[in-house]
C-alpha cells in the first residue's frame, strides 16, 4: 500500500504539471483577438481542470500512505 502511495503522489505531481503548462497555452490567431483569447481561456481552464486533479490525486495519496502507516501500526509491524 506504501508504494501505491507514493506512486500515486508522483502521479499526481506529473499531472499538476502538465496541468500548469495547459493554463499557459496561448493562441496565435493570427488576426483573429477573438480565437487568440478563446484559446487562451480554454486553455487556462482546461489547466486548471488538470491541475486540479493532479491535487486530488496527490491527497489521495497521503490518504493512502497514512492508511499504510494505520494498517502497520495495528499489524504490529
């Protein structure tokens, strides 16, 4: 369970990080403002999206690792 949660927290670094460069995404419409900050916008929200769960996952793994910490105690380990 220990090395799922630490799996899981390199996971969910990874993620925040591609979620980062999503919210940076910028468009180059070329002349067109418009699409140019369309893009930027979906870009910023589908990042932050991301981003977001790459945060979920990295509690779920001190939930995990805490839960390991839990099931050693009890085991006596």
């Amino acid at each position: 369970m220990g090395a799922g949660a630490r799996a899981l927290h390199r996971t969910g670094g990874r993620v925040e990080e591609i979620g980062r460069g999503l919210a940076q995404v910028q468009g180059s419409g070329a002349g067109y403002a418009d699409l140019s900050t369309a893009v930027r916008r979906l870009g910023s929200a589908v990042g932050t999206a991301v981003e977001d769960t790459g945060t979920q996952t990295t509690i779920a793994a001190a939930l995990a690792d805490a839960a390991a910490q839990d099931i050693d105690t009890a085991g006596g380990s």
